[in-house]
C-alpha cells in the first residue's frame, strides 16, 4: 500500500533493515520503549492481527524470527517480550501487522 509506512520500510523504500528475506522484515522502532525494541513484519500488507486469516502461519514465522534477533541481540538469557496490538483498545497505532521484540530491561505487567 503507497500510504503505508511500514509497507516502505519493508519494501526498502525509507530506513534500514536489521533482517530481510523475502517474507519479512525487521527494523528498530522509531520511539523505543527499552534498550532494544525492534519490529517484525510481513513485507505483504496485512492490516493486523483480526486480518491474517489464511496467513496464520505467518505469525508463527514472525515469532521465530523475533526469537532469532532476540538471540543476536543478546537478551535471550535475560529474557524479552513479544507483543501483537491490535485495534484501539489493544494500542495498535500502524495498520500494518508487526509484532514487536523488547528486550534490555524487566518488564512490568499487567501492562499499562
Ligand atoms: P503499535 O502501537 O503496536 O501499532 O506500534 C507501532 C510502533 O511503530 C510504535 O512503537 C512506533 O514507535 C513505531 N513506528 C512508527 N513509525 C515508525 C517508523 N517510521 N519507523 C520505525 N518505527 C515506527
């Protein structure tokens, strides 16, 4: 989608990636909540979580690549969190489908 910021991250039209093959892509968050915080997506327009529908699996290959950066990055022993907004209640502000890695520091919960 032309007016999709994430749709021109993924299609390396603006930013840079920290991983790409040809499904997805994953890049640091502009306004990050913890020493690391990067997100995952699919380089295919999916508007979020309630749309993935016959593209469940893709979620799966989201959290395992997270999994993977997470490892690269250092923070898998001290553990990190993963998280899908989705709609206004759950604070979903890009409708572009992206799970987001935090990492670096504890975490509270329930969140906020
Ligand atoms: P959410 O609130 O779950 O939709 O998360 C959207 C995330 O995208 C927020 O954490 C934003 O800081 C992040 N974000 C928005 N625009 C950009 C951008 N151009 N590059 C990187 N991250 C972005």
């Amino acid at each position: 989608m032309d007016d999709c910021i994430f749709c021109k991250i993924a299609q390396g039209r603006l930013g840079s990636f920290i991983f790409e093959d040809d499904e997805l892509a994953a890049f640091k968050d502009i306004n990050p909540a913890g020493p690391v915080h990067v997100l995952v997506v699919p380089k295919k327009h999916i508007p979020g979580i309630r749309e993935v529908k016959e593209d469940a699996s893709i979620i799966g290959r989201m959290a395992a690549r997270a999994v993977e950066i997470a490892a690269e990055m250092g923070i898998s022993d001290t553990g990190f969190r993963l998280v899908v907004n989705s709609g206004p209640d759950g604070g979903q502000s890009v409708q572009h489908l992206h799970m987001h890695l935090l990492g670096g520091r504890p975490f509270g919960w329930p969140p906020g």
